[in-house]
C-alpha cells in the first residue's frame, strides 16, 4: 500500500531562532520568498501524497493561515507570472487535503507524530520534518516504493563525519548490508555520544512508516525531559522486523539552526533561475571586490 498521507511535525517553539520565532513559526520562515513548510509539502505532493497533517502548536496560528486556501492570493501571484507558484499555493486545501492536529506541550517528536494518529488512519504514511530540507523529491519517493514493496518501514539515510553523529539519530545496519545500501537497520540510537554511535549513519527527516509505530508510540515512556522520541519507537520496531535504510542521493539542508537557515537560503537562491544571475553576482562581489 503506498503512503499518500504526509505528516509534518511543526510544533516545536524554535527557541533556537528566538527573538523571531516569539512571532513567527519556524516554518513559515522565508527560503528567499517561500515558507519551508510550502517546500516541505511540495516535496511530500512529488511524491505522491495527497493528505498533508501538520502537527502545530495552539501559539503557532500563522501555519494555520498559511495552509487555508486563498483565491486572492493566488490570483495575484498567477497574475504577476508566477504560474508554477500559484499552482503549488492553489492546490493546498483543494486537491490536496490538510489536516491541522495540535500537540500542546512540547514531548518530543514521538509524541508528535503519534498525535497525527487518527488523522493518518490505518497505511503507511510519510514524516517529514521540516527543518531539513531536500533538493527533490527523489530520497521520499524512493521511501514510499520501498514500504510499499517490503511492507516494513524506511528511514533516509546520510553518512556523516564522526563528530556530528551525536545532534542525530543513528542507526545499526546488520553486517550483510551493503556500503551504499539498501540497509537492513537493526538498531537505532537517539543522539548517542561520538565514541558511543554505533555507525556514522544518521537518521535525516525523511520517513516512511507503518501503522504498527503507533503501538511502538503508545508505549514509549517519557525521558527525563518529558520527551518521547520517534526513535525509541524505531528501536523496538526494528528489533522485531528491520527497517530499511536508504542512502539520500540529492542536496539537503539542514536548517535548524540560524547558521544552518542561512546556508539553505543562500544555496537555494543560487539554485533559483529567477534570482541567480543577479545574487551570485553581487554575492561574488561581496566576498571577492
Ligand atoms: C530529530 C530526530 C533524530 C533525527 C533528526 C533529523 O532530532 O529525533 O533522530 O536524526 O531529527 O533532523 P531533532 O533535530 O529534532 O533534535
């Protein structure tokens, strides 16, 4: 059965990217002129999802606006001749449904993706956390053909350099996987100490599960810090029946924190036939008079 629901944790309260996000969600701040949520559905519509479930936060009302439809805008930003964009605005809360579910304390990432339980329903469905963001949609599309083929969950995957593993989660793949995967992951580790991870394979946003994680959810115990952490459920799926593993093979940013937002927004505005030619050349006369 192939993943048509899409959920996309956006409760957290972005402390990182505070004074701004007193006011603003995370989410909605710009990659140039588009909100990293509208990205992050887009990515989700490429690749097949017709349901998108936002887990917000009561505080967080302006996601909300965002996702209702609104002719108007649309009709302004067709009318300037951005077709392709008021295409990708037209079709959310038309042709693709949204659901708004609130998750009212930050718990942790468990926590989050089993409040969008009833509204995902009984099939597998993708998560994308939208702080990271991907070139295309190639590593979620290659997720979805993967649960749909094995009927076991998928998780993207990146190799990174040891002294990063502990910001993630990391997996165990079993000895037979190759290098370059697919990988058979019989283990996972929330943000393990360096000397600790048992690989440098880290866990990007990119997943693709099966509805038995919500039994895995509802089991979960809250940590210390009252969270309760998408991995731990990973960790007694995978112990019982393997996930996959699968290599990401395009660009991702990682835009968690101030730093990391920057760098996406700089790479993604060179990346845009629109604003190239005349951000690159004034960007190399910044670094280079
Ligand atoms: C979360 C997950 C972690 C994953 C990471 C990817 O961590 O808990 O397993 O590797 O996202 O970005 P967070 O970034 O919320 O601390």
């Amino acid at each position: 059965m192939r993943a048509t629901t899409a959920v996309i944790p956006a409760a957290g309260l972005g402390t990182r990217f505070y004074p701004v996000t007193k006011a603003v969600p995370k989410e909605l701040l710009p990659i140039v002129d588009v909100p990293a949520i509208q990205l992050v559905i887009d990515e989700a519509i490429a690749a097949g999802c017709d349901h998108i479930v936002v887990v917000s936060h009561p505080s967080k009302g302006p996601i909300e606006r965002y996702l209702t439809p609104d002719a108007t805008v649309v009709a302004k930003v067709r009318d300037s001749g951005r077709t392709e964009m008021a295409d990708r605005l037209a079709c959310i809360g038309t042709e693709v449904r949204v659901t708004v579910v609130h998750q009212d304390a930050p718990r942790g990432l468990g926590h989050a993706v089993g409040c969008a339980r009833a509204a995902v329903g009984g099939n597998p469905f993708a998560v994308l956390l939208p702080d990271e963001l991907m070139g295309d949609a190639n590593l979620l599309v290659a997720l979805v053909d993967s649960v749909d083929a094995t009927g076991v969950g998928a998780v993207g995957l990146m190799r990174v350099p040891a002294d990063e593993v502990s910001a993630y989660g990391v997996v165990t793949p079993s000895a037979a996987s190759p290098h370059e995967g697919p990988f058979q992951i019989v283990d996972v580790v929330e943000k393990p100490r360096r000397e600790d991870a048992p690989s440098n394979l880290i866990i990007i946003g990119r997943y693709v599960l099966t509805p038995d994680v919500f039994e895995e959810i509802d089991r979960l115990s809250p940590q210390a810090n009252g969270e309760m952490q998408l991995t731990d459920a990973l960790r007694s799926q995978s112990a019982t029946s393997p996930l996959t593993g699968l290599l990401n093979r395009s660009k991702r940013w990682d835009t968690g924190t101030p730093m990391g937002w920057l760098i996406a927004v700089v790479d993604i505005a060179l990346e845009r036939p629109d604003v190239a030619n005349a951000f690159g050349a004034w960007l190399r006369q910044r670094v280079d008079p």
